[in-house]
C-alpha cells in the first residue's frame, strides 16, 4: 500500500528565518526519513521552493497498513515536536518518469 504525507510549518516565516532548535529537529526530521529511504520505506520526499504560506513538502510511502502509515507520519521528529503539521493521504503511483532524479 501506498500512502502520502503532506507536510508544512506551523510557524509564518519559519523558512526564513529559523531557530537553532528548529534546525537541529529539521536535521532529525531529514534524518529519520532518510533511515526510511534506505530501508525501502519511503520512496519520495521533497518541498517545494517557495518559502511563504503555499510551501509544503511530501513524503511517499510503502506501508502494510495506514495503521503503519500513520505511525510513521505522527513519529516523524519534526511532526511529533510541532514544527510540521502533517496530513495523511491512501495514494497510488500511476506513472513514473526514469528522469525523476535528473535536473
């Protein structure tokens, strides 16, 4: 199963202008996904550039369950310390371009 979770900052400005303690949960935050990524776990995560209200960033998933999903989604270090408020999507992959990574 696949499912997705959109992210963004509780804080207006927080991509402006964050705190030391903001970028040590953020680094968390990046490392835990990554944990995720090498574990097959996670097989997307990004934001968007802009840095006012519109940003948001996502992070896809390949669970057994929304049980599962949800629990990773509530433990992600950045959701679980209020930096992120996060919203839980069932999502399914229709098409997949080989030049994802390519810039």
């Amino acid at each position: 199963m696949q499912y997705l979770y959109r992210i963004a900052p509780t804080r207006d400005g927080f991509l402006l202008e964050s705190t030391p303690e903001e970028d040590a949960i953020v680094s968390e935050h990046f490392n835990y996904l990554q944990a995720l990524t090498a574990k097959g776990v996670v097989l997307l995560a990004g934001r968007t550039l802009h840095t006012d209200e519109t940003s948001h960033g996502l992070v896809l998933m390949k669970v057994d369950s929304e049980k599962q999903a949800r629990f990773l989604m509530e433990n992600d270090p950045a959701v679980k310390a209020g930096i992120f408020r996060a919203e839980l999507f069932p999502f399914s992959v229709a098409l997949v371009s080989k030049n994802i990574l390519q810039a």
